[in-house]
C-alpha cells in the first residue's frame, strides 16, 4: 500500500473543524499559540501534509526554536 502524501478535502477540513476545540482546551492550561506557532499550522495546512507530515514539520520547528535560544552572541 503506498504511503498517503497528502490529505484530502474532507481530511483538511476535519482539522481545521477541529482547531477551535484545540485552542481553546490549550488556553484552559494557560496556553496559547503565537503569530508564528499559527503560521506554521496554516503552512501546514496549504501544504496537505499529512499526521505524520506535521508531526516532522512541528518538531523540526521547536527544535529550531530551541536552537535559536542556546545560540550564546558575544
């Protein structure tokens, strides 16, 4: 069976359904995305990339992010 590259209308659109419900279960902990945490769900999303796709995308992004922050400037 060939690996799913890319979800389908009705795919994307479960997800972005279900993306209020998340934000607002995040800010009952206090928690809330930023500018660029929201870009990257929309790149994610214009992208189609599939569950495991994203997973990829959103720890490369916060390993980044934390690789930004240990960078020690003189």
């Amino acid at each position: 069976m060939p690996k799913k590259t890319r979800l389908t209308d009705e795919e994307l659109a479960e997800i972005r359904h279900r993306r209020p419900g998340a934000r607002a279960s995040l800010a009952c902990e206090g928690l809330y995305l930023s500018p660029e945490e929201e870009a990257l769900f929309e790149q994610m999303d214009k992208g189609r990339l599939t569950g495991d796709q994203r997973a990829v995308r959103i720890d490369e992004f916060f390993r980044a992010k934390r690789r930004k922050k240990s960078v020690v400037t003189d």
